[in-house]
C-alpha cells in the first residue's frame, strides 16, 4: 500500500458492512415476537435446565475467543440477503465465487511435497499424481528459502532436509522431469527468493519449448508475511514489495495463467494470531500488493484476477467456514469500492487452504487424522479452490509416503463420500453461520482500518504492528492450555503414557554431499562470461527501474545459481535485521 493512503480510490475500507447497526424507526413485529419469546425461554426454560444440568464450561468461546451466545436466532443477526449474502457467483460471493461451486469441477486437491533431491522430490510427484493429486505443491529445504545454494556455509545440515534443494535450472529441470508443465498446475512455496524460482521456472519453460501462456499455477511470494509471520527474507520491506510488484507486472504481460503471489494468511495463523487477526493482515497485505501495483501504473483489472489467497483450515469448525465467508465478502467490496474494479473477476478471492500444522500433536499422533479430516470438512464448507490435508505424522517430521496417501484420501472421502459438496453452500443461511461471519468480519475491518491510519500495511509491518498483536494472541492461547482453559485431546487431558511408534521418512545426511557434488558440476560446466554478463544485467536492473524478471531469466538459463543472483539483489538493494518486539 503507498504509505499515503489518500493514494487509493477510498480512504477506508466502506462503512456499510453486514450486522453495521442501523436502527428502523420501528422493530418489525414478527422480529419483536421472536425476540421475546427468547427472553421468555431463557428465563424459564433454560433456566430450569441450567438449575439441573450447570454449564459445563465458565465461557464459551471460539478457539480466537469470540464469546458465543447458547443460540442465535433472526432477532439476533441481521442480513440482508442481496447485500450481504447474494447468490453463490455473484457479488459479493459471500457463498462461493463460482455459480455452481463443486458441483461443476471439485477443488483442486494439491499435497505439499518436497524432500531431499529433486531426483527424490520428482518421485514423489509422480506417486501423488498416479494417486489422484490434481496439482503439484513444491517445498523447498531452507536454505533455498533464505537463498542460500547447497555450497554454502550456511546451508550445513539442512539441505533437503524440511523441502527440496534447488540450486539452478538443471535441479529445475530435473524436479520437473517427465512432467508437462502445460498440463499440470504448480504450486512453489516460496517468498523472498520467489523472483528467482519463478524465473528458474520460466526458463525452463522457454528451454522445452513450451509457452509462457501456457504455464499454470502460483508461487507464494508473499514477502509482507515473511516479516510478520515465517522471518525467511532476502532483502526489506520496501525492496521486497519492489520485487513483488515486478513480478505482478511481468505475470499480467507474459504469464496469463499464472498467479504471481498467493497472499499467505497462513503462516500469520500458524504463529499464533486469531481468526480476524488472519484474515485482516492477509487482506491488508493484499490491499498492499494491489496498490503498490496500482501506484506502478497497472490498470487494476489487468492484474487482480491473478492474485490468490492461501488461509489456514485450524480446528473450530464453525469458526473457519465464517472467516472463508467473511473473507470473500471483505475483498469483494474492496476491490469494488476501494480500488474501482469492474471485472468480476477481480472481485473474486481465490483461495488455497491448508489444515493447520499447529493443531497437530505429537501426542497421540493418529488423532491427528481425525483433526484433519474436520478441518478439510470446514475448508470445502467454507469454499476453498484448493486444498492440502495435512498428515498425522508431521509433527515428527516429513510425511512418508503411507501417511501423505492417508491425507490425500481423507480429501478424496470428503469430496465423494460426504455429500458436502453437492449443494452450494450449504451452512449459508445458518443464524449462527452468519452472526459469526458478520462477528469475524467487524474484528477484522477494525484491525484494517488501525492499519490504513497508520498509513498502510508496509509502514504497520515497519513499526512491528501486526507481530506484537500476533505474539500476545499466541502468548494468551498457550496460557489457556496450561491453565487447562483451552483443551488439546492427548496433551492437557485424555493423556496417555504410550510412545509413539509411529514410521518416520529420514533424510539422509548424504543428500547435502550428493547436491554439492551436483552443484559444484554444473558450475565447472557453464559459460563463466556469459555468468557474469548475466549477473550484471541484473545488477543494472535492480539499481535501476527496471523489470527484475526478464535478465533474472536470463540468468536462469546462463546457469546462474541462486544464491548468486540473490546476493546481487542483496548487495543492491540491502539486507535486513528483524528488530527485536517484546
């Protein structure tokens, strides 16, 4: 967002939400009647069976604290349906931004994968495919993520270890390998160094003769968050969102299928925030993102219908079918009343899900399929476009291959065996359903409009604003397990003493040696002045303001490695040191 937020075409988020308070002179009648015979059973009814059978806990709360009323009827929530509901493709798509949602194409079921090699990586590919995946979903080792190559110093232990090393276009071609990328839709989890895959993938693209046109899928690089939530950059803030709005420019030019950031609510969840608190700093970055490219000088239209979202599914049911719902209300009217859109399609929030790694105990680990299979239940209720489940073993360490099928089959019971994705929306209309998205909608419009006050997400994230309100939410949630307020199965109750015996996939440590040897061929085999030549074409354009993605191609297919071409944009633009929050 331009620090100045009179830059956009509304100052703030629109006043006129569901559930805004706006009294008629008079109270309909059949509201009224509704209204007193709930005071009426509250006081006799409910209390006589309160005298008989005591409230079982002090509070009931959502797992993000939203006290909960013991039931809401029509005097409790109000909706108007064309306003705030719709129907399902149609603004605001409150219930779905596809008229026919899963009844016409199901989700897209894409398990996260990426061990060790890109030989060993490429072979579990091919196995989710042969098993029903219908999208790949690439993890990358960390130091691929922080733009490190294999050789370094610093990457020492961990490659191939959490994800797939990838060093240059040759691991590309090979993680890749015997996969057509015109037919197949990828997903690359990566942030900071995401201008560097992205173009490793162009290239490769350009090398088979394939045409950028016909490329699908979506990189994360969604560099806001790393700062909040996930601390794996390679440059700051302000030259971070540099990088992203060329590769939103680039995409809208070359890429027409491709989504070129997947704003991450994910990770800020998975830190620790609430529901609202996701959803408002996942949709301010996308604010963010959206005017940054605006202030470039793209029209809003020729870019916001590639953009894409990626939340958490964590484990209060109810609470995650709202915060789906009230998301796509949100950006909806955004993106209508904030920045001018016109085209449906760049009103549309566009989601991938993920079910929440947090929620996951090593305690009693087979418990964790039954947590998964709710949380994917609550994802397709709440609309999702894309789906992974996580499997039950993860709190140990990568998935083996019978825990990832288990996972992906979890999906697969769902979508054909539970009858949920036969009707559109199928909660809508709930008074409870909606009270709630109308409650998660309010806390996170308020979070949005503190963040436009301070003049945009870049400069919130600059004074900690989103971390300090994340740390005290993860603060105040793990002091409720410890007091035995908030209940974990298998950690603070129902425990049992039994080790787990549970089959863990190992990384061998021989993986570092046998990337570095692959590594240190490549290098010996390529152009050294064509190296250079390319390094210092993006040298030029990170000083200047050029384009990043064109000579980072280039760079690509001169074998340039990413570490190499991460330190150029390093040394230009400047590194960055996380300032200590307490």
């Amino acid at each position: 967002m331009s620090s100045d937020p009179r830059n956009s075409k509304s100052e703030t988020i629109p006043a006129t939400t569901a559930g805004d308070a706006q009294a008629p002179a008079a109270e309909d009648p059949k509201i009224a009647a509704i209204r007193e015979a709930k005071e009426r059973w509250q006081k006799s009814v409910v209390a006589k069976a309160t005298a008989k059978f005591p409230p079982r806990l002090p509070k009931f709360q959502t797992l993000s604290d939203i006290e909960l009323p013991d039931v809401v009827t029509p005097a409790d929530v109000e909706v108007d349906y064309q306003r705030d509901l719709g129907l399902p493709g149609e603004f605001p798509y409150t219930r779905g931004i596809q008229p026919t949602m899963y009844r016409g194409r199901l989700w897209t079921m894409r398990q996260f994968a990426g061990f060790g090699t890109p030989e060993q990586t490429n072979e579990r590919f091919k196995y989710l495919l042969s098993q029903g995946q219908t999208g790949l979903s690439t993890a990358f080792d960390f130091p691929t993520l922080m733009g490190y190559d294999s050789d370094s110093p610093r990457s020492l232990g961990e490659v191939g270890m959490c994800g797939v090393a990838v060093d240059t276009l040759r691991d590309m071609d090979v993680l890749f390998a015997d996969i057509p990328l015109d037919k197949v839709t990828t997903s690359m989890t990566i942030n900071g160094p995401a201008i560097v895959l992205l173009c490793f993938y162009v290239a490769l693209a350009d090398v088979r003769g394939i045409p950028r046109s016909a490329l699908g899928g979506t990189i994360q690089n969604d560099c806001l968050k790393e700062f909040m939530a996930q601390h794996a950059w390679v440059v700051g803030p302000r030259p971070a969102m540099r990088i992203v709005t060329d590769m939103i420019e680039f995409a809208a030019k070359e890429l027409p299928k491709w989504h070129p950031v997947s704003i991450s609510g994910y990770h800020i969840r998975e830190a620790g925030s609430t529901a609202a608190q996701e959803l408002a700093f996942t949709l301010a970055d996308g604010i963010g993102y959206v005017q940054s490219a605006v202030d470039r000088g793209l029209d809003v239209d020729s870019f916001a219908p590639r953009l894409s979202f990626f939340f958490d599914v964590h484990i209060d049911f109810f609470e995650e079918v709202a915060k789906f719902r009230a998301a796509r209300r949100i950006w909806a009217r955004v993106m209508k009343e904030r920045f001018g859109a016109k085209l449906p399609e760049s009103m549309k929030l566009k989601t991938h899900a993920q079910t929440a790694g947090v929620s996951l105990t090593a305690q009693q680990p087979y418990n964790n399929v039954a947590r998964v299979a709710l949380q994917a239940l609550a994802a397709v209720l709440g609309g999702t476009q894309s789906l992974h489940t996580n499997s039950l073993d993860e709190t140990y360490a990568l998935p083996t291959e019978e825990a990832v099928t288990i996972a992906l089959r979890t999906q697969q019971i769902v979508a054909h065996e539970t009858g949920a994705p036969n009707t559109v929306d199928p909660l809508g209309g709930s008074y409870f359903v909606e009270w709630l998205t109308n409650k998660i909608e309010a806390e996170a419009l308020e979070y949005i409009r503190k963040i436009d006050e301070m003049g945009g997400i870049v400069t919130a994230v600059e004074k900690g604003y989103p971390q300090r309100e994340i740390a005290a939410s993860a603060y105040r949630f793990q002091r409720q397990v410890e007091r035995n307020e908030k209940l974990m199965v298998g950690v603070n109750d129902f425990v049992m003493d039994e080790p787990s015996r549970l089959p863990l996939l190992k990384i061998d440590e021989e993986v570092q040696r046998k990337q570095v040897d692959s590594l240190a061929k490549v290098k010996a085999t390529r152009d050294a002045d064509r190296v250079r030549a390319a390094l210092a074409a993006v040298r030029e354009a990170a000083a200047s303001n050029a384009n990043l993605c064109p000579p980072i191609i280039e760079a690509a297919k001169a074998f340039c490695t990413e570490q190499e071409i991460c330190d150029v944009l390093r040394d230009v633009l400047g590194t960055y040191t996380d300032p200590a929050e307490f």
